[in-house]
C-alpha cells in the first residue's frame, strides 16, 4: 500500500495543489452558509400569545366606567395588531433569508466544481509542460471558461448572500418590534388593573417604538 502511494504521489501533488487553490474560497464559504442556514433554521419565529391577556383588558375596561379605559382597550387592541403583522412579516422575511441562503450554498458549491475542475486541467497542462509538451488550444480555451464562469458563479453567490442577510436584519427589527408591543399589551393590563395612568403612557410609549422597529423594517 505505502508503495503505491509513493508512486503516485508526484502526480497527484500538483493536482492537488491545484484543486486546494482553486476551491478553497468556496469551500469555506459554503460551510459557513451551511452553518448560517442551521442557524435560520433553528430561529422560532416570533409569536404574540396574548389573546388571554387581551380579553382580560376588555373585560376591565367595561367593568371600570371610566371613559379612559375604553381607550386604553382601544390602544391594547391596535397593539396586538401591529404585534400580529410585525410577527408575520418577521416569520416571512426568516424563511425567505433562509431560501436565500440555501440558493446561496448553491451557488458556492457549483464555483467549487469550476474550481475543481480548473485545477485538474491546470495540473495536466503543467504536467505536459514539464515533459516539455505544448497543451492544446482546447485545454487552455476551457482553462479560460472556467474562470469566466467562476466570476459569474461567484457574483450571483455574492448576491443570494447580500439578500439573504437583507432579510435576516429586517427579522430582527420585526422581533424587537414585536417584543416591544407584548410589553406594550402586558403594561395596558397593569394600567387597568391598577387604574392608573402612567402605566397606560409607559404602554403607548412601547408600542411606539415597536412601531419605530416595525417602520425601519418595512423602509429596508
């Protein structure tokens, strides 16, 4: 066995090097996209499980008497709206980071087997050059492709990356918002169990920078 690696391992050095050279840059890539996509995969998406909540509020509110707090039952209501739109559109943009990522992976792998593919043709014209051969116009004319493809490969991959963490910051702005109002609706509840005002002021003021995250969002 060691002989037969032996002998075969000056042919197989310059190819490898080669190959090495040629797919290395995509290689890591795709293992780090591999590893983001796992990450995309294992992100729940944000949910608004507040419903109990809600029908509490309502029920206070009519209980009270006073004018406010039919309001502040108005302000819970649009709140767990935004919340239920905030957490659609961040469900939507983590899947679409996700596709984005795989397409991306793709992408990479097939820049790997251009790469691959350049390297083995590399290696055998150095090989011929070195027995003091000329290698074929048709070597080096694929020799040529390849790296024409690799370019193109390479930016349609570079693109499917930037969509892809586009998307990923537009989910986290839609979690934060989403987080935002759920503290807002949870505040309105303490504002009518305690009937006093400046919990109602602290939940308008929460939900109003979940809508400055949910804004940011939808402005890209």
């Amino acid at each position: 066995m060691r002989l037969l690696e032996n002998s075969g391992a000056t042919g197989r050095s310059a190819a490898g090097t080669a190959v090495v050279a040629g797919a290395r840059g995509g290689s890591i890539r795709a293992l780090a996209l591999a590893a983001g996509s796992v990450t995309l995969r294992d992100m729940e998406n944000p949910e608004v499980p507040l419903e109990d909540v809600q029908k509490h509020i309502e029920e206070h509110a009519h209980k009270g008497g006073e004018k406010w707090m039919s309001a502040v039952a108005l302000s819970t209501a649009l709140l767990a709206a935004l919340a239920a739109i905030a957490s659609l559109l961040a469900g939507d943009h983590s899947n679409e980071a996700m596709i984005c990522q795989i397409r991306s992976s793709d992408h990479w792998s097939h820049y790997q087997a251009k790469g691959i593919k350049a390297g083995q043709l590399a290696a055998k014209m150095e090989m011929l050059e070195a027995l003091e051969k000329t290698p074929a116009e048709a070597d080096r004319t694929k020799m040529k492709g390849y790296a024409e493809d690799q370019k193109g490969i390479r930016e349609l991959a570079e693109k499917a990356e930037g969509e892809a963490e586009r998307h990923l910051r537009a989910h986290v702005k839609l979690a934060r918002a989403v987080t935002l109002f759920q503290i807002a609706i949870a505040v309105s509840a303490i504002c009518l169990l305690t009937r006093r005002r400046i919990f109602w002021a602290a939940s308008l003021a929460a939900g109003a920078a979940g809508l400055v995250f949910l804004t940011m969002a939808a402005a890209g």
